[in-house]
C-alpha cells in the first residue's frame, strides 16, 4: 500500500521557507528568461545548494546580521541607502538569512513601498534574533562599527540606527528626543559604553540625563556661591552692628 497517497488536506505539511523559495525561483526565471527552463532550474538550485555548503557550520546570527550587511552595501552602487526588495531578498540569500525573513520584516515595519531602507532593514532583522534591547544595540554597534573593533559610531548614524527600532518598541520611540539631545554632547565618536551611560542616567532622572555631567554637580557649585554671598552679606551687618556699638559706647 502506497503511504504516500494523501486523503485529507491534514496530512499536507508545507514547509515553512518553501513559499519563500518558490517565489525568488520563480522571479529569477521570469528574469533570466531562459531557453531551457529545466536546465536553468536544475543549474539555480544546484547553486542554492553549493552557497548552503559552504561553511561546514551554520553561522552566528551575529556572523550573519555582517554578512547581510556587507551584501547589502556591495549592492548600494550609488550609496542611496535604499535597495529593492529583490535586491534585499538576493543579500539574504547570499548571507544565509532564512529566506522568509525579509517578510517578515516588511510585515513587522509596515514596509509596503518598492525601496527599502536597507540599513534600519538590518537593524530590525537583529530584533528577531536578539533576546533584548541591550543585545540588539550591541549587534548595531558590532555590525555597523567601521573603527577595527572599537564598538563606536558617529552619533548621527546611531541615531539613524536606533531609531529604526521604534517601529517596534514603544520604549524606544518615548525616549528619542532624550537621546537626540544627549548625542549633541559627542562630537566625533558615540560608543556602546556612552550608550549604556545614557541608559543609567535616564533610569536615574530622565530630566539630568541630556547633560553628560550631572545638572546636580552645577547646582552645588551655585548653592555654595549663593551661600558664601549671604556669609559675605551677614558679615558686612556684623560689622555695622559692632560699628553701632562701638559709637554708643563712646
């Protein structure tokens, strides 16, 4: 007997990346426009196929979120920071991103038009993989950072960065004019210490935190010079007492 033979629709099982597969197969065809189809065909999945081997391992997320980074600026010829959605699609296959997850993507960011931002497109694909916002602001600094390691960026792009993420964190979006006033203090450099520095102080006192020394420091040093005038004040009424007294006495 045939176990193969379906009866009811509940034994089909479609696999989860198979839509996604089919639909950039079928774009690259229509594209290519080839002779042969099925020589084509046979030629495109052996290729999928060879790219999937060729790392004994399957890569960090981490390893992959700089893969998809790097192919998506290769594709940015003009250095517009927008690509296609085939484009992006095409990044993500050759950095061994799970092919739905530009989808998911688009569905999570409302992303309906044609062009893609494609640097807040890699920010928003460390949100699927990343347990936290701590974690994925390291992943922006690690990913991003042009500096050999040295986990900074210009405050600008971070803040271009990080403000992708509030699309799907209220947190985020309720604290960026904080942060877009406390990045005016960095001139050249704004690193993931400086980050977590802006996050303690905005835990402490959201109202101190735009300044990168404490407000409380410079009212201290106005309260002990408002009260060395009252003392220099008292002083002088001091010495008209005893002036007075002196005068009486005589």
């Amino acid at each position: 007997m045939d176990s193969d033979v379906l009866y009811c629709a509940e034994q089909i099982n479609v696999p989860s990346d198979l839509g996604a597969i089919l639909k950039q197969y079928t774009k690259d065809v229509i594209r290519a426009n080839p002779n042969n189809v099925l020589e084509y065909s046979a030629q495109y999945f052996e290729r999928l196929t060879a790219e999937a081997q060729e790392v004994s391992q399957e890569p960090s997320h981490e390893r992959q979120l700089f893969s998809l980074k790097e192919q998506l600026e290769a594709l940015d010829l003009n250095s517009t920071g927008q690509l296609s959605k085939s484009e992006i699609q095409t990044a993500a296959v050759r950095a061994q991103i799970p092919l739905d997850t530009p989808e998911k993507i688009y569905s999570l960011a409302g992303i309906d038009s044609a062009a893609v931002e494609w640097r807040p497109f890699v920010v928003l694909a460390a949100t699927i993989w990343a347990e936290d916002l701590n974690e994925v602001v390291r992943l922006i600094f690690s990913v991003f950072d042009e500096d050999s390691g040295g986990m900074s960026l210009t405050p600008s792009r971070f803040e271009e960065l990080y403000s992708a993420l509030g699309v799907v964190d209220e947190s985020v979006k309720s604290h960026l004019p904080i942060l877009n006033k406390y990045l005016a203090n960095f001139g050249g450099r704004f690193s993931l210490r400086d980050f977590e520095e802006f996050v303690m102080k905005l835990e402490e006192d959201p109202a101190v935190v735009v300044n990168r020394k404490p407000i409380e420091a410079g009212a201290g040093e106005e309260g002990e010079e408002e009260g060395e005038e009252v003392k220099e004040g008292a002083t002088e009424e001091e010495k008209e007492g005893e002036a007075t007294e002196a005068n009486a006495s005589e």
